[in-house]
C-alpha cells in the first residue's frame, strides 16, 4: 500500500542494528508505524556496511512511496573534536578546512577519507567537528535515492541527542550517551564544548566515563553525570558508585536511535 506524500522516514543506522519509523507531519512527533532489523558486521568490511545492507532490505517495503528522510548515525560511525576558538578564523568553510587540518593531525592519512562538518558556536566559543566516512555518505545517499528517498538530515547521535536534551542541562555539565557497545561522553563548561570522547563500551559504562573524567585531572566537570541511554538493548548498572541522572521518562529510555532529534 502506498503511503502519503506528507510521511516523514527517520532512519537510525547503528553497527548491529537499523531503525526506522515512519512520522505523519501534522500528527505530532509519534511514529505512526516502526520496525528494527539486526545486522552483523562481516570480516574485512567497513563497519558500516552491515547496517548499510540491511537499510537497502527493509526500505522497499518500509517506505515504498518514497519522500524525505532524516537519518542519525550511531556515534559508532562519528569522530569528534572540539575545535577551538580561533579570531583569524571567519565563516563556515574556514572552519571546516581548520577542522579537516586537526582530524589530519589526530588521525593521519585516514582522515583524507572523510567528510567534515563542524556545529559552530557563538563569537569566542569552541565548535564541535564531526567527521564520517564519505564513502558511507555516498553509498547512503544512493541506496535512498534508490528507493525514492531524498535525504534531507544527517544527524550525528550525539548532536540529535543533545538536542532533545539541552533543555534539562546545568550550563556546566557531563552528558553521556550510552549505546549497545558504543559509549560517548561530552563536557560542557558555561554552554560551551570542552572535550568530547567516544569508545567501544562495556559491562560497566559508568566506570568508563570515570577513566575518562580522570585523564582531564585538574579540569574535571561536577561530580553528577547526565546519562541518555539511546537503543534496544542498552542498560545502566543500578549499583554504581557514581552520581548519575538517567533522563527521560523510564518509557523513553532506550528509545530508538531513528527517533532521536525529532523536532
């Protein structure tokens, strides 16, 4: 059956994992209709592969009268780096080619296989830079247009998430996504980024993010941290040693990686 024009798909594309929800605009943000498929990363491919094969099954039958599409990208598949504040510096495609500069000088010839967009802040603040894989844009960008499908939004987790959350932050604060195997976590001082990790998970998510609070030494943020645990799947340890703030309501915990950001 073919679905309305005026559907919105939201895509989530993790490394085990594709989520899709359908949104009927003018019906709030409550998917009118969702579906999950599992995926797993075969030897020698690209991470991203698996969940990029497993998007081109389910969208024939998902969305089959095409449209729009938001997709947001476990941080799985994101790099980040703060970029500081720089005078010289003036306009968007400046900040870029500084960012590209220090994704070349962290991560070596690597990063010359990488597109660059950076979340700029206000006049002397920090930016926050994302890199992906430009072979997963392309290949992406295709397999949508494949299907009828225009992308209109590509979202890093973090940044969807942050989002939805921003409201319920102290200006000064840890906040911590926590994916199945995937752990980001991100300090803010005064409103604006300060440091911005992510690494493979564990057991014990909470003992991550103490390590990493502990490498900033004198820097380190207020004690309490901000958690938003994003997927099917992801749990928080109830008997933990640090102070942490579970956000959302129990129902939303968890929730879909397709449906964070949803404006």
């Amino acid at each position: 059956m073919l679905r309305s024009s005026l559907d919105r798909i939201r895509i989530g594309l993790a490394p085990n994992r594709v989520d899709l929800a359908r949104l009927r605009i003018g019906r709030g943000t409550r998917p009118v209709a969702e579906t999950s498929v599992t995926c797993e990363r075969r030897p020698g491919e690209a991470p991203w592969q698996a969940a990029l094969d497993a998007l081109e099954h389910a969208l024939p039958d998902f969305a089959p009268g095409g449209g729009s599409a938001t997709v947001v990208l476990s941080n799985a598949f994101v790099r980040y780096l703060v970029v500081p504040w720089q005078p010289e510096i003036s306009g968007v495609r400046e900040l870029d080619e500084l960012a590209s500069l220090r994704f070349s000088r962290t991560f070596g010839e690597a990063a010359a296989g990488w597109t660059i967009r950076c979340s700029a802040g206000g006049y002397g603040e920090p930016a926050l830079a994302c890199a992906l894989d430009t072979a997963l844009v392309e290949a992406l960008t295709g397999k949508l247009r494949a299907c009828k499908l225009r992308l209109v939004s590509l979202q890093p987790l973090l940044m969807a998430a942050y989002n939805d959350v921003r409201r319920q932050l102290a200006p000064t604060h840890v906040f911590a996504t926590v994916e199945v195997d995937r752990l980001c976590v991100s300090i803010m001082g005064q409103g604006h980024w300060r440091h911005v990790v992510s690494r493979r998970g564990s057991a014990d998510p909470a003992e991550v993010i103490e390590q990493e609070l502990s490498a900033l030494g004198s820097e380190a943020p207020p004690a309490e941290i901000d958690v938003l645990l994003v997927g099917d799947g992801v749990a928080w340890p109830e008997d933990i040693a640090c102070a942490a703030r579970l956000l959302g309501r129990p129902e939303e915990r968890g929730v879909s990686l397709a449906l964070r950001g949803v404006a």
